[in-house]
C-alpha cells in the first residue's frame, strides 16, 4: 500500500473535521451543555432569515434558554428563546427594518444558559445587505 497516499487521506479527514461551525461546552458536574456555532446569515433590508440555532444536553432535561447580544441595528430577534426537554434544535427570524444599515459580518453573541449555573456563548457572522 502506498503510505503516502494513506497519509494524505488521513490528513484530508482532519482538516475536513475542522472546517464548519464549531461548538462550544459547559460541564457542571455530570451534565454537560454544548452550543453549536450557526452558519453565517444574511438579510436584506426590510427582510427576514431563517437562522438555525443548536444545542445538545447530556444528563440533564432542564430547559435552556438562548438569548443575542449585539444585533446590528435594525435587526430583532426573540430576545430570549426557550429550549425545552427534547429540543434540541430550533428555527429563528432575524428581521431587519427597511432602514437598517448595511453591514458586513457583524459578530453577534449567542448565550445559551440552564439551570446550576450552566452557561456558554459564542458568535456568529450575521450581515445586512441593501435591497
């Protein structure tokens, strides 16, 4: 068997792992939350996006409520978006007004909290184009 050949699809397999959405984890004992990075989104002015938001629960069944900070201006969103025991997915609107302003890739945060102190966050690219 060519090695070099195994190695470079070994490689391949890796570098393929890191590309996407990420995820970031919280343990608190034996329960663990994990928020997943949504793709990058883009609305247009007077429009909206459908955005999915993910998270999965290992150990526990509490809800989790999921809230954005730093929207762009214009944009809204449910502020506070509830999780409850078997969801672990869920569709949102992001809409922007007809006078937002154009942006590119504005980092919002996305903060996923439960029940014992269990919280994480991270952002996603989210911009506003001109109709």
């Amino acid at each position: 068997m060519n090695y070099r050949f195994v190695f470079a699809l070994a490689f391949l397999a890796v570098a393929a792992a890191g590309c996407g959405p990420g995820s970031i984890s919280v343990t608190r004992g034996n329960k663990t939350l994990t928020l997943f990075e949504p793709e990058a989104a883009t609305v247009k002015q007077g429009e909206s996006v459908k955005v999915e938001v993910k998270i999965s629960r290992e150990n526990f069944t509490d809800p989790v409520s999921v809230r954005f900070e730093g929207l762009p201006p214009g944009v809204t969103t449910d502020n506070s978006t509830t999780f409850n025991n078997g969801q672990d997915s869920m569709n949102l609107n992001f809409h922007a007004t007809a006078a937002a302003p154009a942006v590119t890739n504005q980092e919002v945060k996305i903060i996923a909290e439960a029940s014992g102190g269990m919280a994480t966050k991270l952002t996603m690219k989210l911009s506003v184009k001109a109709k």
